[in-house]
C-alpha cells in the first residue's frame, strides 16, 4: 500500500490519510484499517435514477463520482481479495443525497481517504504502518496432502488462504486383488492435484507468466509428498514445460501431520520451512504460540487465556516488563461495537505503555491466529505465576447460567462406564 | 443343520442317547410288546376321532359329488397331518381330470379354501411362528420333543432359494421340487389304491400304521399346523398320549420337505431300565421323548433343571440372550400375510380386468406397477428374507477379526504373512515369487511382510502404510487379519483397521532396546487406542524371541513390564496372553517353539500355547443386530465389470439384504444393495459384527466416501457439527483444533470449551471450566467440527493433533 497524503494529529490522532492499495494483500489491510463508523472517501460507481419533469418517465444512468461514507459494515472476500464496503452517504454531492446508502467496491491502484471516528489509536497506527512497509513480502504457496486429499493455499505475511480443495475417492488396498486400483486412483489423484496447483500458481500454459514462480511447500504424514514431488519432477521431464521445471528447484517438503490446514502450524514450525523462509511474520506468529502452549502444558501458573483472565493479569501487573507478553488476535479490534473496540485497544496500550510488555497482534487469517481464537481471542504469557486468577473470576461469567444447565443435564444421565 | 444340532447336544450330555438310523430299530425291539399295544390303541382312538372330524370338514369344502371317497379323505389327512386345506387342494388336483368343469362352477368357495390353505403352511414353516408361546426355560419334555420334529418341516430349501414362502426359490430347488411332487403323488396314488382295495373302512392312518411297524400315528407336524393357542394345552397331561414320534422314510406326501431328523444316538442301558420302571409308574411317555430327554421329566425329578432344554436354545441362538432376541414379530404378522395375499388378488383381477377393459390401459398399467414393486425405484428384487431369522437358522463358525498392532519394524506384517503361509492360506509358490523379488532388491527378510503389503509402495520402502485384510480359518474359528501400519503418520488408518476388530494382536520386538523404543512409541500408543475404541482383549506376540536367543528371562521381563503397563490401561489381566514368537523363522507361529525354548512348553509355569492357539481362544461377543443399520464405509472402490461401485466396511449395528436400500451420511442419498459379499463370498444377507463388500447401484459415486456411514432410511444416522464428549486424554487438552477420528472417518474440528473435569472413577465434576486437561485425566469437552459429519451417541472418537493421540472420548450428546 503506497500513502498518498496523510494530515494525522499525534496529539489526539484526528485528521485523515489517503491510501493507494497495490495488490490483494493491501485490501486485508484495509479490511483492519477501516472501521465501522469511520468516514470514508472514495470514487465509486453509482446507479442514478432520473425523472423527466415534463413526462414523468425515468431513466437511469451509471456515473462516476467520489462519495464520502459513514462505515456501517465490511465484507471481505479473502479469496478474491475483495472488500466490500457499506455505509450511508455523508457528504451530499449532485447525485446522492445524505443518509442514503451505498456499498463501495474498494478496487486495486484507486485510492481512499479514511478518517477515523474517535482519532487514529494505536492500533489502527500499527496496521497502518504495517500496511506501508514494502520489505515483508513473503508469499509461498504450500499443498497440504494426503491420500486422496488435499489443501492449495496461498500463504502471504498477513494471511493464509486456502485457494482450493481437492478430494478424491481413492481404493484402498486389497487382499487377492492387484494393487492397480489403487495406483491408478493415486495417479489421478496426483495429476489433479498438479493441474490444480499450476492453475493457482498462474503457471498453466495459457496465463502462464515467465516470472519466477513462488516457493511451493509440500507437506504430508507419510510419503506422499515425497511421492508427489518426484511425481512432478517426471512431469517436468516427460512434457518437457520450462515453467514446470523452473518450479522444480523451488519445491520444500515437509511433514505435516494430517491434511487438514491446520496443520499447516507444524509444518510452518518446522526447521526444514523456517530455515527457508527466513523471519517471516508467520513464522514469528507460530512460535510464539507454540511457547504460549508449552507453558500452559507446564501449568506453573505463568499462561492464561480468555478474556477476563488476561486483564485481570494485567491488572495485576503481570504482563510487563522482562518477558509479559500479551497475544492478541486482530479479529477482536474489527468488532462492530466501539465500546469492545475500545476495550481491546486500551489493553494493548497499557500494557504497551505502561506496563512495558510486548503485544504481538496476531492475523485471524493465519493458523496461529486461529489457534489464539480457539483461547478466546487473547492470551498472555506473565512474568510472574499467578495461581488464583481463576478463583477470583468467580460465578459472574456471561454464559455461565446456559453452561449450568448444560451441565446439569449431561450430569443427570448415568454416567457410563470411561474408557478406563 | 438338524443333525449337527443333536451331535452338539451329545457333546454335552453324555448319558443322552444318540439314535442312528438303523439302531432305532433295536431299540424298538427292546420295547415290551405290552407297551407297545397300550399306546397303539391309545393312538387309535385319539386319531379316529380327529380323522373323523377331518373327513366331515373335507367332504364339506370339496363339495358333493367329488369322486373322492372316505378313504381317500382319510389317506389324504393322514399323509397331510389333518391339514383340510391342503387336503382339499390334493384331492382337487387328483380328481382334475375328470371333473374340471364342476370344480370352475364352484370356483369361489375353492378358492377361499386354497387361499386359507395357502396362508396356513406359510405360518408352520416360520421357525418363530412354531416356537410361539413356548417358553424356552423349563419346557415340558413333550415339548422339546416336538421342536426337534420340526426339523421335519426345514424352512430352508436345500438347493438354494429363500427360505420364506414369498421369495423366489432357485431352478434347481424348483425342479426338485417337482420331480419330488411327481414321486410322491404316484406313491400317494399306490397308498390309495392299497386302502380301497383292502376295503377296510376304519381309515387310512390305522392301514399305514401297520405298515409302519405299529407306530402310533399322530405326528408332530400336525401339531405344527394347530394355531398357537392350541399349543397350550398340549401341555396337559391328556395330550401325552399324542406324542410326536420320529418319522421314518419319508411317507409324506407331496411338498413335504426332505430334510430328515436327526438321528440321535441309542440310550444307554441304564437310562432304558430307568425309563421303563418310569413307564409303569407313570402311563405312556413316548418313545421318543424318553429317549431324547431320558429323565429329565419335570415332574419326576424336581428341582433339576433339564440341561437338555438350555443346550438347545444354545445351540439354536448362540450365546446371546435368546428370548430377547428371538424376536417373535420379526416375521410379517398374520395381518400382513393376510394383506400380502389379497394385495396378490387384486392384482390379478386388475390384469384380468385390463384383459377385458382396453380402455382404461394406462390407469391400469400405472396401478400394476405399483402393486409389483414395492420399490419402484430398486432395479434389485428383494428376496425379503427374515435376516434375524436366517442368522438364527444359519450353520456358523466362530468368526473374529483382530488387528495387529505395535511398533514399527516391530515384525508385525512379516509375522501375519508368516501365519498365511503356514496354515497354507498362502502358497508356497508365491512366496517363492515374493522372495525372489524381494531379493532382487536387497529386501530377502520382507518376503512374508509382501503377503500383506502389496502395494509397490510399500514394497519399496518396506513399511506398511493402509490397513491389509486377510481371511483364514481354523477348525474353530473363521480369522479376519487386519494387519495396521505401525509408522505414526498412519496411525488414522491404523484406528481405521482398530474400529472394525474384535480384538488386537500387539506385537513386540523382543530385541534388546527395540521393546524400549517401542513401549515409548506406537506400543503405547496403539495399545491406548484399541483400549480406548472397546477391544478388551490382547494377544501379545512377543515376536523375534530368535534373536534373543529365545531367552526366558527375556521373555518373561517383557511379560512383566506389558502386564503392567496394560493393565494400568485398562485392560484386565485375564484378557491378556503372551506368546513367544519368531515370526521370519515361523516357530510357535503355527508349529510350536522350537528346542532351545523347552521352557516354554513347562506347564508349571508357561502354556506353551502357540500364537494360533491363543487366537482360537478368543470367544465371540455378540453383536447389536436388532439395533438399526449402521455401516462405516471403509473404502469404495470399483468391485469388477459388472459392479461398478462396491463399498466394504464393518456393520456396526442391524443388518441388511440384497435389495435393501441403504442411506449414506452425510450426503443424505440412497443407494440400493445389489449383491454382498463375506469374506469374497456372495451372501444373501449379512448382520453386525462381519465385514463385509457391498455392491450397490442406484447411487453416484461422488455421494460415497470413505468415512461415511451407510444405514437404514427409516432410522437414518443424523449429521452434527457439534457433540459434547466425555474424553481421556493422554497429553495436554486445551481449547485446541483437532482431528476427530471415527474409523474411516476423520474431520477437522476444534475443542470449544471444557465444560468440566471428571473424577476418573465416579464420573463427578470436580473442577468446571479448567484451564487445561492434564494427561490422564478425564473431561467433558465440546468439539465443533468444520464440516457436518454422521456421529450418535454413544459413539467412540479419537482426538488427535499434530501427529499425536490427544485424548480418547465417548460421545454424550450431539448437539443441532
């Protein structure tokens, strides 16, 4: 994303910038920059209606104009790398009157000018700088597979996408009969597999692009990889593609433990990646998740997920200087409402400011993000071990009246027999 | 089937007497000729009197001015077992010829009688009708005696067909069956002719009484036709005297089935004194019901209770609780025989009718096809099979499949190869084959592990990577190998092979630091994973006892250290076995150990059972097979040319029929069984507990995956994205994403919340809401997953997460 023009107040964070977004990832940016109540100013394309004052017949026409819009909600399309937009207009023009509503398609090398409701606040500066810094950009493609399964996705600085998914009916082996069964169903399970991932990669003969292509991680239990690796090499040699063996070199397999994305967390942990792929930002992400898990398996009181649980711990000064590190995932500061925005925000700041911990937002688009969503959004890791946090927390809890029914049914039936 | 029955019971009882067919007849020579008179003229009376009715009720349905005379009516009755519907219908066809004009004129009144002839016999053949209202646990002596006459009427066509009255019996069942009816009306033709010629007036059955051997007359097929409430009082003591007795050659006449009775063994000659000292205090126990049941006359020995009768529902229901399953409405009532039949009617008059009334064609087309099929939309005819019955009918072997597990390297394919090729389920030639290739490639030691592994795959690196099904068979049991990967990245095909055995076979290196590796990795895994999926029993082979120099002390460190460590798993040290092995040399496979191993034939202190041994000791549990259909589908592939789409799998629960139709979960779609297969042999039904290949049509391939579940459509299995579970875990369990395992079957899915932790033994919550699940401990958790996915309570799933068994639960509740 290339900053246009920016007027931001330090003091109170008022004022507006204007954004040149340059590729897809630039509109995952966006999705976090721009907020629900925010005013929002791009050129856009809007269908008017216009009535004839002598005859009263209508005609309509589609002019484009630049419209100004209070953000009500956003849509975003990782696959596509769209977003979407809608609000009610803000600044009456010719066409549009104020108040009535309008969905903008932000679109690639057309910029935006965005100011914020409540002043541009920390984090919203963070994703901002973030969103302008050129030198993070890793992208890789990686396959998680197994037999008769498979995940293309995309993995870029702020977001893996899963681009497609391959399933496929594969016989088994069996006893007396001959095993061509199952190596035809694997040759076509594999033939697919390649044609699918060429297509993504925009390697396929027709769109194909003399670039270098992007590194292609393969990852499975098993040998399938490995299978699928050589698989392509012969590929390579028997159609005799240059785009096909240019990608060749580019291959990395790795072991992977199922073929389902998310563990595509074990396979960005893995030496084999990261000795690869550098300090990337996923990178980061995974292994500072994997450390929050190995404490909480510790349990020596030094990790604590959940909301409630980490702003007590912060309250207690917990989170701070010399190794407090707060986890938190961006998904909480999208939320619709100010006030829960708000709250997130003042977190990351305290202990940002004033306690003088590390705050690490995490992408609700990576695994790892989606790992922190699993603990409730954020996590902490302390200083120091706190033993009662969750004694305190007490019976005041949201759901805990539905979870007390819950329960009490399941206790009611007769307890079976465990497994041991 | 009949005779089998009898010889199981006579390994039991040993004092009963076992008849054959030619020393039956010294035994009635031992009779005293008294005793003989008496009950003859008994017999007579009872019989004179019922012939009586007979023939009143006959004249009746035939209607005057049938040819047939008293006698005839008489003979008819006596070969018919006073069947008037039947006899009705015999003298109609006899006396065709002369008088087809006058029966047409009567039409109707015949042919409500042959309707109601026809329904009857179909009710006798059932096994369930016949058992009716006879309790199964101290039943009269007189009783047992009639059940085991039934086998007189066998349900069961001998050469193939069903066995009910509906389905389709096979041509060659048909042609016998008719060169059977040819034979026997010119026999019954002769009989007729005999009794008219001797003028004897008194009755057919008093004529052939004599001609066979003064026997009493009244047999229990007669009884068998008598409705159930009849059947009660046979109970009392007045109809002692019409004691069925065993039938000799086969007077019967025309449909009467060949199948003939057992012939049991003669009584010793001390229950024969016995039994006549009991004959003069106590006036007529039958011959035959003494001799069955020697003593074990309720009344005369109380507070004994006859073994005969247990081993005879043993034997006709397993060991399964019997009376709760015999289920006496499995059959279709007498309301739908009854429907079935005027169903038939109406459809024929609606063919006549369109014979006569071209106008209204289509509508009669339309309604004709509804009235033929059932289910349209099946290609495939159902035979309608009383799959509960036929299970209960059906001669069977112990059946068990296990699975073996363990280690990787640990010899577990080479061992099962080894086992095939000794009990020559394997040839040698192909072992041959198998080792030379090998060879060729530096492998020699995996050519009994290419038994199992027969994909190239595997041969080239020498790992099992799926799950090899193999079948073989001992004079006891029928084995289903399913040999497991023991690398860990195949443990999910692993708890594939696990979820459809009955017990496991875990195999052990015995080589030194090869056990300790193992008891740290997939031993123990594997081991917690069969135990956490309900295998109770374990074999284990403590394999490659070669190269430790089939050392003793080895051996029995191992057996210690596994003891331990299984039984802190979970499994009772009664269900657990330990066999020495080498399964590359093949000694105490099948052969027994060799020498240097004499320690282990000691009896103080080993069993010296070898591996195939402690297998056969394994004893069947039964299955749920009243439950409705439940079928993982374990792999779908393309079963030849003429089944394009087969799919195999373990029925978890019910059974099915070729020409049932069948729902697979999740897609929701219906496919129609064409054929099934058990153990690569084509069967007509198929019940819990077997593994077996179906081939179905009426489905599109892309709705079949492994993992899904096939059941029945009118219970169908329901699709959750979210289930609360009760689990064990065995590492750290946090509000994570895991893989859920279900056999086949595995989804991504995330532990949403731990509701609570769970006192191991009592169940009790002891702390809601932890933080974290520590290992082996156990919780309650909720699992959302990403897609929607066939699970019920209480179903058993494994959680894993990067590459490691994460916990182990039992579903609680399945929620949406």
């Amino acid at each position: 994303m290339k900053l246009v023009k920016q007027n931001i107040e330090q003091k109170d964070g008022t004022g507006t910038a204007t954004l040149l977004p340059e590729e897809p990832e630039d509109m995952w940016h966006a999705y976090n920059l721009i907020r629900p109540t925010d005013l929002l100013r791009a050129t856009a394309i809007r269908r008017v209606q216009n009535e004839s004052a002598s005859t009263g017949s209508t005609f309509s026409q589609r002019v484009q104009t630049t419209l100004t819009l209070r953000v009500t909600s956003l849509d975003f399309d990782p696959q596509a790398g769209q977003l979407h937009v809608s609000g009610k207009v803000a600044a009456e023009n010719k066409y549009v009157k104020q108040g009535q509503y309008h969905t903008l398609d932000l679109e690639l090398q057309r910029p935006f000018t965005l100011e914020k409701e409540g002043g541009w606040d920390s984090i919203a500066l963070g994703v901002l700088k973030e969103s302008l810094d050129q030198s993070a950009r890793a992208e890789l493609w990686a396959v998680v597979m197994q037999e008769g399964l498979a995940n293309v996705c995309l993995i870029t600085g702020h977001q893996t996408i899963l681009r497609q998914r391959i399933e496929m009916s594969i016989p088994k082996k069996r006893a007396g009969a001959s095993s061509s069964d199952h190596e035809k169903g694997s040759a076509r399970f594999f033939s697919t597999l390649l044609d699918t991932v060429l297509r993504q990669m925009g390697l396929s003969p027709p769109t194909s692009s003399t670039a270098d292509p992007k590194p292609l991680l393969l990852a499975s239990p098993g040998f399938t990889a490995t299978t699928f690796q050589s698989y392509i090499k012969t590929q390579a040699v028997q159609r005799g593609d240059k785009t096909l063996s240019s990608l060749v070199p580019k291959i990395i397999v790795a072991h992977a433990a199922s073929a389902h994305l998310h563990s595509l967390a074990e396979v960005l942990a893995s030496p084999a990646v990261t000795a690869k792929l550098a300090d990337t930002r996923f990178a980061r992400e995974t292994a500072l998740m994997d450390r929050f898990y190995a404490l909480l398996r510790a349990d020596d009181g030094r990790a604590w997920y959940g909301p409630r649980e980490v702003e007590r711990a912060v309250d207690r000064g917990a989170v701070g200087r010399g190794g407090g590190v707060l986890l938190i995932s961006d998904a909480l500061f999208r939320a619709q409402n100010v006030g829960v925005r708000r709250r997130w925000v003042r977190l990351v700041d305290r202990v940002r400011e004033v306690e003088g911990g590390e705050v690490r937002v995490l992408s609700s688009m990576h695994e790892s993000g989606r790992r922190l969503e699993g603990l409730g959004g954020v996590a902490a890791i302390l200083t120091f071990p706190i033993e009662d946090v969750e004694e305190e927390e007490g019976v005041e809890g949201e759901g805990e009246g539905v979870e007390e029914n819950l329960n009490g049914r399941v206790e009611e039936r007769e307890v079976r027999e465990m497994v041991i | 089937m009949a005779h089998r029955r009898v010889k199981d019971i006579d390994y039991d009882e040993d004092d009963l007497a076992d008849y054959s067919e030619d020393e039956y007849g010294e035994e009635q020579e031992e009779l005293s000729p008294e005793d003989k008179v008496q009950k003859q003229v008994a017999e007579l009376v009872d019989n004179k009197e019922q012939m009586r009715i007979g023939t009143i009720n006959v004249r009746e349905a035939l209607g005057a001015g049938h040819p047939a005379d008293d006698a005839a009516i008489q003979e008819a009755l006596w070969h018919y077992y006073y069947d008037i519907g039947k006899v009705v219908t015999y003298l109609k066809n006899q006396h065709r010829p002369q008088q087809t004009k006058k029966a047409k004129q009567e039409s109707k009144f015949d042919k409500a009688a042959t309707s109601a002839a026809a329904q009857a016999p179909t009710k006798a053949t059932k096994a369930s009708y016949f058992f009716k209202n006879v309790s199964w646990f101290n039943v009269p002596s007189e009783m047992s005696g009639q059940i085991l006459v039934e086998s007189l009427y066998p349900p069961l066509r001998l050469l193939g067909g069903s066995a009910s009255g509906s389905g389709k019996p096979s041509k060659l069942a048909a042609l016998a069956a008719a060169r059977k009816k040819k034979e026997a009306e010119q026999k019954a033709a002769a009989d007729q002719a005999a009794d008219t010629e001797s003028g004897k007036t008194t009755s057919g059955a008093a004529s052939l009484l004599e001609r066979l051997g003064g026997r009493p007359a009244r047999t229990a097929p007669g009884l068998e036709n008598q409705p159930p409430r009849e059947q009660g009082k046979m109970a009392e003591p007045s109809t002692l005297k019409t004691f069925p007795i065993r039938k000799r050659k086969s007077p019967s006449p025309p449909p009467a089935p060949k199948r003939r009775p057992s012939s049991p063994k003669p009584s010793s000659p001390a229950t024969q004194t016995q039994m006549e000292t009991k004959q003069e205090l106590r006036a007529n126990p039958s011959i035959f019901a003494s001799a069955m049941c020697g003593n074990t006359r309720p009344s005369l020995e109380y507070g004994v209770k006859p073994r005969f009768q247990q081993n005879f529902h043993t034997i006709l229901f397993g060991d399964s609780d019997p009376y709760a399953k015999s289920n006496p409405f499995a059959g279709p009532s007498p309301d739908d025989v009854v429907a079935q039949a005027q169903a038939k009617g109406s459809k024929k008059q609606t063919t006549s009718q369109k014979d006569s009334k071209a106008v209204n064609g289509v509508a009669n087309g339309v309604s004709n096809i509804n009235l033929d099929e059932p289910a349209p939309s099946s290609k495939v005819k159902s035979k309608n099979l009383d799959v509960l019955a036929e299970y209960e009918k059906s001669d069977r072997k112990n059946a068990a499949s296990f699975v073996v597990i363990g280690h990787v390297d640990h010899g577990k394919s080479t061992l099962m190869g080894r086992l095939l090729h000794d009990l020559k389920v394997v040839d040698q030639r192909t072992l041959d084959k198998y080792r030379k290739e090998a060879n060729s490639i530096g492998k020699s030691s995996f050519a009994f592990a290419w038994v199992m592994d027969s994909t190239s795959e595997e041969r080239e690196r020498g790992v099992t990577v799926d799950i090899a099904m193999n079948h073989f068979e001992t004079d006891k049991t029928r084995f289903t190998i399913l040999d497991a990967p023991g690398h860990r990245d195949f443990i999910p095909n692993m708890i594939a092979g696990a979820s459809q055995a009955d017990f496991a076979v875990l195999v052990i290196d015995a080589g030194t630091n090869s056990f300790e590796s193992g008891l740290k990795g997939q031993t123990k895994e594997h081991a917690l994973l069969v135990r956490s999926m309900g295998v109770q029993r374990v074999v284990v082979a403590v394999n490659k006892m070669d190269s430790a120099g089939w050392s003793e002390d080895r051996f029995v460190e191992i057996k210690q250290q596994m003891t331990a460590f299984l039984t802190t798993a979970g499994f009772q040290a009664k269900n657990l076995a330990f066999v020495p092995c080498a399964g590359l040399t093949g000694e105490n496979v099948v052969a027994p150990a060799p020498e240097p191993a004499a320690w282990y034939k000691d009896a103080e202190k080993f069993n010296g059972e070898t591996l195939i041994q402690a297998l056969e000791a394994y004893e069947p549990a039964k299955a749920a097979i009243t439950q409705p259909l439940r079928m993982t589908i374990s792999d779908v592939f393309r079963g030849g040319v003429t089944n394009p789409l087969s799919v195999s799998g373990k029925i978890d629960a019910g059974s099915l029929q070729v020409g049932d139709s069948v729902l697979a979960a999740p897609s929701g779609e219906t496919a129609s069984i064409k054929g099934i297969e058990i153990e690569d042999e084509g069967a007509d039904w198929a019940v819990a507990g077997q593994i077996v290949t179906l081939h179905l049509v009426d489905i599109d391939p892309v709705h079949l995956r492994t993992g899904d579940v096939l059941c029945s459509p009118q219970k169908p299995i329901r699709n959750v994205r979210s289930f609360t579970t009760k689990i064990l875990a065995f590492e750290h369990v946090l509000p994570m994403q895991v893989d859920v395992h279900r056999g086949r079957l595995h989804v991504p899915g995330r532990i949403t919340q731990l509701v609570a932790s769970l006192d191991k033994g009592s169940g009790v919550v002891t702390k809601k809401k932890p933080k974290v699940v520590q290992p082996g401990t156990v919780a309650r958790v909720t699992i959302e997953l990403d897609a929607a996915v066939p699970l019920e309570v209480p179903g058993r799933v494994v959680l894993r997460a990067n590459g490691a068994t994460v916990a182990a639960g039992l579903l609680e509740q399945v929620h949406q």
